[in-house]
C-alpha cells in the first residue's frame, strides 16, 4: 500500500522560491560589489577620494600641521591618541603627527619624491 503525498500548500511553494531568488540575488550582489572594489583599487582604509587642506594660521602656542595646499593620503590614530597624517603636495610627502587634546605637533617629517 502506498499513501498518497500530503498537500503542498501553494502559499508555502511560493515563499520557498521567492527567498531562494532573494538568495541568488543577494549573493550576485555581494560579489559584484567585491568585484567592483578589486578592480577600482578600493580597499579597507584606503579611500581614493583625498580631502583639500589649507593652510591653518599659525599661533604662538600651537603648532601649525601643514603650509600650504594638499590633500590627505593616509591617517591612523594611535594608542596614546595621537593622530598621525600622511600628507600629499607637489613637492613631496609630509607625515605629521598631531595631538588633537593639546593641538600641537608633536613630530613632522618631510618625505622628498625621488
């Protein structure tokens, strides 16, 4: 003796299907997304968008992070809170490390091109 298969509801059918479509979209989406990152050089923390810099007024008792015009290539914070910046200009590289509590400079390197 064979059972017949119990009734399928059609509500049921369609809630499987249309999440299974969800899926596969979601996973073309991801991976596209991946793929357009790879290929335009975009990685975590680096952002090929670079935000212009002018030149601060400089007053006796703070320092002054950077003369002139550039924009900001690279920053990272560090441990003691400190902000470090990688700066672009025409004639080189600046690294400047930056205390944002006291708003002095705490060091400042000059990068030449070569």
């Amino acid at each position: 003796m064979t059972t017949p298969a119990p009734p399928v509801s059609r509500t049921l059918m369609a809630a499987v299907i249309i999440m299974g479509v969800m899926i596969v979209l979601g996973v073309a989406g991801l991976i596209g997304v991946i793929a357009h990152r790879a290929l335009s050089g975009d990685s975590i923390g680096h952002h090929s968008a670079s935000a212009p810099m002018i030149a601060p007024k400089s007053s006796p008792q703070r320092g002054v992070v950077y003369h002139g015009t550039g924009h900001i290539i690279a920053q990272s914070v560090r441990p003691d809170g400190s902000i470090v910046l990688l700066i672009g200009n025409p004639d080189g590289e600046q690294v400047v490390v930056w205390n944002p509590d006291t708003g002095l400079v705490t060091a400042q390197f000059a990068l030449s091109p070569q």
